[in-house]
C-alpha cells in the first residue's frame, strides 16, 4: 500500500495554516491539512482586532475558514496529531497518530504554541475570560476599568506602560521584576500604581489576593506567559529557532522559509508575539512562498 502523496503538507489547521491552506488550493496545489484542534484562543469567548471579524467567537472564524477552504477539491482535511517528520524521497514524509505516514514535497508548520502560566491558584482557570496576554485583543472590552499586571520578568514593564491607555492599572511585581529608577519615573508618569507584596491568589472576575491579606478587585488582568512550542517538528526537521522574551518560536525569513530548505512557518509558531490578524497573514506568505518554491525551485545554498 504506497503512500499518499501532495504538493504541501500543512501541519496545524488552525488561523495560520487555514490561511496557508487557502493559498495553496487557490493555485490549485494538492494539499493536506493535519490538525490537531487546539487553538491556541480557545479558552477565549471571542476574537477582537481581526478586520471583518471583531468580537465574533474564535472557535466560528475558524470553522468558517475551514469550510470555505473544504470547498476547493484539492484540499484534504486529518484529523490526527503529526507525530514525526523526516526529510524523505526529496521532499518530507509525516506520521500521523494514527499510525499512517504522507509525503509532500514541501511542509507549512502551523503548529501554533502553547502557555505557561505563573503556578499561582485561580490564575489559569480565567486565563481567556478575565486572565488576558494580549491588551489590542482584549483591553477595549475592560471599559477603562481596573487592570492588574502580573510581572513574569522585565518584558512586563512593556505590559504595565501599555495599559494604561485602557484603564487604571496596578503592577503586581510579585518578586518577578523590580524596575530601575528610570522605569519608575516613567511608570509614575502614566499614573501606574505599583504593588510589591506577592500575589497568593485570584477569585472572582478577577480579584487579587495578596499574602498580606489585602484584596484587591480588578475588571482584568495581564501576564506574559512563558511560551512553549506546541510541537516539536520544527526543532526534529533542524529548523533554526529565535530567542523572545517570552520563548522560543521558528526563525524564520522574510517570505516565511526557515533555515530548512523545503519547510515554511506561519502564525505563533514562527513570530514573538501573536494574535489571529497576524497569524492569517503570516499563513498567506506562508502558503504563497510554498506555492512560489514548487514553480520555481528552491533556493540554491552559496
């Protein structure tokens, strides 16, 4: 029994490698989706900031992008989590965990990335509904109410300067980050309050409990999560990797190749910092730049 064979394998069928996906069916290129779902927004009741789709639920833009994308024939949809891929046979062979393997002459990872959040209780449980790490995505809907930012390390001095453009903010250090002289004038400057007592607990919408007893009862709350691959593919293929203050994400080009002759990268996998306007981009550059390298070639390595 051979093995099925397509132009591109796009790995992740979530914003990215739907968008991907699309280019390359519109170019009429034999493609397979493997998927996972598991959206990386999935803990989040709606979606802001994606033009044409502002504040519609991130589960219904994906499923309308897959059945939009279901309807050009040469598009075929797995179920299944990608379990390995080789460079094989002058392309890349994957294995499905389903036991099965494909080829395809070149691989879009769309692999997305996953959180990790400060161990501190009641945290993890909001994160999406009131427990939030992207203010463009989520701040406008807090009304310019009362916002905390809990400190993961310096990226958070970012957080803490941003916010205040939606709401009152306090910045919970909680051990994590202790900003400069400087960092302190410009903090007082937005009128951030800071709070330096360790945070124990979150209850409620979004109430802070700090180990001293005090309770402080906030519409929001921001954290940078630490960021981990969803999947090791990338980093098994010999794909370069970047250094963020967040984690690490795919290196990447300008058209979305990574160091990996043959092997693109889209969406948070391959980017600092994401969001879903993002991710259709990068998964459009992705998806044409593969299309572009079965037309004319890969680039010849000096």
């Amino acid at each position: 029994m051979g093995i099925d064979e397509f132009d591109v394998i796009v790995i992740g069928g979530s914003y990215a490698g739907l968008s991907a996906a699309t280019q390359l069916a519109r170019a009429r290129r034999r493609v397979l989706v493997i998927d996972a779902g598991q959206r990386r927004n999935r803990y989040a009741s709606h979606s802001h900031g994606f033009l044409g789709q502002d504040g519609r639920e991130g589960a219904a833009i994906a499923a309308d992008g897959r059945a939009q994308l279901m309807k050009y024939s040469t598009v075929t949809w797995r179920e299944g989590l990608a379990t390995q891929a080789v460079q094989h046979d002058g392309g890349f062979r994957v294995t499905v965990s389903d036991g099965s393997a494909v080829h395809a002459q070149r691989l879009v990872l769309a692999t997305g990335m996953a959180d990790e959040l400060p161990s501190i209780p009641g945290l993890a449980e909001r994160w999406g509904s009131s427990v939030f790490h992207c203010p463009y995505c989520h701040g406008y809907e807090l009304n310019q109410g009362r916002i905390g930012v809990l400190a993961t390390g310096p990226h958070s001095w970012h957080h803490a300067m941003m916010l205040p453009d939606w709401g009152q903010v306090t910045f919970f250090l909680n051990g994590a980050f202790e900003p400069d002289e400087e960092q302190l004038v410009k903090l007082a400057a937005r009128g951030v309050t800071i709070e330096r007592t360790r945070v124990q607990a979150v209850s409620g919408t979004a109430t802070v409990t700090l180990t001293d007893g005090r309770a402080l009862l906030l519409d929001g709350l921001f954290v940078l999560s630490r960021l981990h691959s969803a999947s090791p593919l990338g980093e098994l293929l010999g794909c370069e990797m970047e250094d963020g203050p967040m984690g690490r994400y795919l290196r990447t080009d300008m058209m979305k190749a990574t160091s990996v002759a043959g092997v693109y990268a889209c969406g948070d996998a391959a980017r600092m910092a994401g969001s879903v306007a993002f991710a259709v981009a990068d998964g459009a550059m992705a998806g044409a730049a593969a299309h572009q390298s079965l037309v004319f070639g890969l680039p010849v390595a000096a």
